[in-house]
C-alpha cells in the first residue's frame, strides 16, 4: 500500500505505522509473559507436593533476571552473558532452570517463556520509549498532513 501526496507526509505515516508497530509488539509481548507469569502463579498456588520444583523454578528464574538486570552496570558479567560462557552466574542459573523445568512437563510453555524472558530482558524496548516514539511519529505525521493540506497544526497526542 502506498499512500499518494506530498513525500514528507508520506514519510511520517510510514514512521507513524512504525512506531504503532512498535508499541503493539511491546503490548504483546507483555502480554505473553503476563500470561505466562499467571499459569506459574495459579499452579504455584495449588497443593504442591512436598519437594515440588515448581517454587525453586520460580525462584531461580527470578534470580536469574535480577542478574541479568545487574549485569547491564558490569561489563564482565555482559560479556559472560553474550558470550554464553559455561561457567558464568547466569549459565548457572539458566542450566538449573532447565533441569527444574524437565521435571514439570506440565509446565515447560509458561516456564519456557519465564525463562527466555529472564534472559532477554535485554532486548525488550521501556514502555516509556515505545509511548515516547509513538508521541513523536503521530505529532510529525499530523504536522507533516497538516502542513500538506495549509491547515494550521491545533492538535494535541491524547496517547
């Protein structure tokens, strides 16, 4: 799809469908590790056996994250997370997730999904940033169409 005009509004609604783009997956992406966060919690929730691995999966995951969250002011623990050394905390402790996740079958979508979100927290965009970057396209695109069309900009971001 192509839109016809003047090129700089043309631009700014393409940058525009980029940032709702942006801010969707976001949405999404929180979504699924709500979900996920919710499966784990409900089953927690329920009459564990005694020796369940079910809390120690959670916990180590946790504490996985936290190192994750960590390590963005060390720079040896980033390397070690990039590189995926064996012998690094955050191998540690994503190995014994996966030995408690095995034990749980039952489980292994929302656990799976904890625990690549505990490792990739370095890739997901602040909320902040996606609202910011949707602010900024829809106010550029409105100023670009209205510019376009010899109307005067009076509009406010209501995101």
């Amino acid at each position: 799809m192509t839109l016809e005009g003047p090129r700089q509004a043309a631009v700014a609604a393409r940058d525009l469908v980029s940032a709702c783009q942006a801010f969707s997956n976001y949405h999404k992406n929180d979504a699924i590790v709500e979900e996920a966060q919710h499966s784990l919690r409900l089953a927690n929730q329920a009459a564990l056996t005694p020796g369940h691995p079910l809390p120690d999966f959670i916990a180590t995951v946790e504490e996985l994250r936290q190192l994750v969250i960590e390590s963005y002011e060390h720079a040896e623990l980033m390397r070690e997370i990039v590189r995926g050394e064996q012998g690094s905390p955050v191998n540690s402790l994503r190995n014994r997730a996966y030995e408690l996740l095995d034990q749980m079958p039952e489980l292994r979508g929302p656990g799976l999904t904890m625990l690549a979100h505990s490792t990739i927290t370095l890739d997901i965009d602040d909320r902040e940033g996606t609202v910011s970057q949707l602010d900024r396209a829809q106010s550029d695109f409105l100023a670009a169409a209205q510019s376009a069309l010899g109307v005067e900009v009076v509009t406010q971001s209501h995101w």
